[in-house]
C-alpha cells in the first residue's frame, strides 16, 4: 500500500519533480507515523526509505527515470538480499 501510494503521488507530479518532491516528503511523514504506531515493519521502512533517498534529492532528469524504472516500485527494490 505505501509503495503504491508513493508511486500514485510521484506520477501525478510527473512533469513537477518540486512538487512531487513535497509531497513526498509528506507521505514519508505518514509512513514514519504509522512505524511509530507499529503498523509498518521495519523491512517495508527499510525500502520505503531507500526509495525516499533517491527521489528526494533527484534533479529534474533524475526524477522522470526513477519514475519509469518498474523495478524502483517492486516490492524488495535495492534490498541487500537483492544485490
């Protein structure tokens, strides 16, 4: 759910990495609220995370690959198991 809610909040922002950017940065908060509460894992947190990095400190070229690389959005994207 979260990973689709990032995806879903980043591609309305498409052409508007600023934008996105904020919003992202508000979703991030809910996350981290929800792993206080205990209803986010700390694995989930991990990749959420790991994705957050990337997208909030991307330029404007940056921001449209992340954006279409599928495997970004996969569940375990840049785990160490993965790599």
């Amino acid at each position: 759910m979260w990973i689709q809610d990032l995806r879903e909040c980043c591609e309305a922002n498409f052409d508007h990495r600023e934008k996105g950017q904020v919003e992202v940065e508000e979703i991030r908060n809910k996350w981290m609220n929800a792993h206080t509460d205990g209803e986010v894992d700390e694995s989930l947190l991990d990749g959420l995370e790991r994705r957050y990095e990337l997208l909030i400190c991307a330029e404007d070229s940056e921001w449209s690959k992340i954006l279409d690389n599928e495997d970004f959005w996969k569940a375990g994207w840049g785990s160490k198991v993965e790599e």
